[in-house]
C-alpha cells in the first residue's frame, strides 16, 4: 500500500537536494500541493493511481531554480530524482518537472 504522506514527503527533499534548486513552489495561488491531514506539502502533486491503476499516475513537481543554475539540466536532474523515490516505493507514475520561476 502507497503511504502518500511519506511519499510526498519524500519527493518533497528529494527534490530539494538537487543542485539548483531554490524551493518548492507552491503555485501562484497556493494551487500545488499535496493536501494531507493537517498539512500539506506546497510544490508536489500526486493525481491518478499511483498503485499502476489503469488511468496511471502522475506526480508534478513545482520548483524555483537559481538564477546561476541551468534550468534544463536542474529540471532534469530533478526529474531523475523522483524517478528514484518512485522506484523506491515502487509506484509507477508519469513525472513532470515545472519550472514556476527563478530565484534572484
């Protein structure tokens, strides 16, 4: 069984440990999040079955990128970080990394 929380949690730091990487990003209305009892964690979003269901999953991930990082290769690296959580507990989703700004 898929822990969402502990999932969440763990793209949340992964992500954040890639260089370049300023924060998560919330979305400009505080939209991007996975929404849990009592928290949320802003910037990551799981939709669909993660378990491998039919209409498959999906996991969004909103960053801001320093202004000195490249933001293809900070995208991408992201990417291959979530790819790795998700292997970890074994969920089979679609990844998509956004770039929501840069910081200064």
């Amino acid at each position: 069984m898929i822990d969402p929380a502990a999932l969440a949690d763990d793209l949340a730091q992964a992500a954040l440990t890639v260089p370049g990487v300023a924060r998560l990003h919330g979305g400009a209305l505080g939209e991007v999040g996975t929404y849990l009892p009592g928290r949320r964690v802003a910037g990551v979003r799981l939709a669909g079955d993660l378990a491998g269901g039919a209409d498959g999953g999906l996991v969004e991930l909103h960053v801001v990128v320093t202004a000195q990082a490249p933001v293809r290769t900070t995208a991408q690296a992201v990417h291959a970080a979530a790819a790795g959580v998700l292997a970890a507990h074994a969920v089979t989703a679609a990844v998509r990394v956004h770039v929501d700004d840069l910081a200064a």
